[in-house]
C-alpha cells in the first residue's frame, strides 16, 4: 500500500543501478520475512519474547513487534533524525 508515484521513482533508481526488481514490499512485512535471518544475533532470544525493531531514518521511524516470528504490531511515525537534530539545534542555538 503506497503510492505509485513512490514505487516509481524506486524502480527507477533500481533500474538505474543496472538491476532489475522484482519484488516489493511494506516495511513491516519485510522485517518479518527477514527476521529469521537476523535471530541468532539476539542474545537469550525465546520465540514467545516480544521483540522491538526500531528503524530510525531521517524523517521517518518504522516500529515492529515480533513474536513467534511474526509481526503483531507494526507503526509508522513522520519523524526521524533529521527532525530531532533540528530541535537540539533551536534548544541550544547551533547551526
């Protein structure tokens, strides 16, 4: 679920690379299907734990929770790095 003007330019700049797409996916779903890959790198890590992945970008952050493998709960929030540098700058006074 996006806009296609957004997978659009995303194909673009894969085909612009010289590769070619063949999937695409919703974040949420892709930490899912790749979460497997990453377990073992989870010290202590029990199926039935709750696990949160936070992806903080520069102007948005993605929050999934996993348990048994899947996701159970998944959010989108319109702030990232970018955002929270700017408000230190103005608290402070720094360019």
């Amino acid at each position: 679920a996006s806009r296609h003007d957004i997978i659009d330019a995303l194909v673009d700049v894969v085909s612009q690379a010289g590769l070619e797409l063949k999937i695409v996916d919703v974040q949420s779903l892709v930490i899912e299907r790749i979460f497997p890959l990453v377990r073992h790198q989870i010290k202590d890590y029990h199926p039935e734990k709750l696990i949160a992945i936070v992806d903080i970008g520069s102007v948005m952050m993605n929050l999934t929770i996993i348990q048994d493998q899947q996701a159970i709960f998944a959010r989108e929030e319109i702030f990232g790095g970018e955002q929270l540098t700017r408000d230190i700058q103005r608290r402070y006074g720094l360019t």
